[in-house]
C-alpha cells in the first residue's frame, strides 16, 4: 500500500452523472445576438430538467 493510497476519500453514496448535461448541471440553449452589428449566437445555458441543476443521481441508475 502506497503513503498515496491513504489520503483517497471514499464517498458514503454511489452517484450516477447526469448522462443529460454530464454532471454540469446547464444545457446548451443558444439565442441568436447581434453583437457589434454582426449576428452572433450567445449560448448562456439553462438548468437541466432531468436532474434539476444537481449533475448526479443518487445510486446507480443505467441510461435508458
């Protein structure tokens, strides 16, 4: 056993990442802009809807 091996933390829970927006918590949501007269897309994202802004799932849940 490596003196690196010590200083892991193991989690309590086992998490899922969020396979919607992969663990970000936002998706993409492109707008159109004018930016300096010339059109732009600005992309300020949105919360994602499957897993509220949080980026994982408690406990093991496959993708479906």
């Amino acid at each position: 056993m490596n003196d690196d091996d010590e200083d892991l933390e193991v989690p309590t829970e086992v998490h899922t990442v969020c396979q919607y927006c992969g663990g970000g918590g936002m998706v993409a949501d492109p707008k159109l802009a004018i930016i300096g007269g010339n059109p732009r897309t600005v992309d300020n994202g949105r919360p994602c809807p499957h897993c509220e802004t949080v980026g994982h799932f408690a406990g093991i849940i496959p993708p479906v």
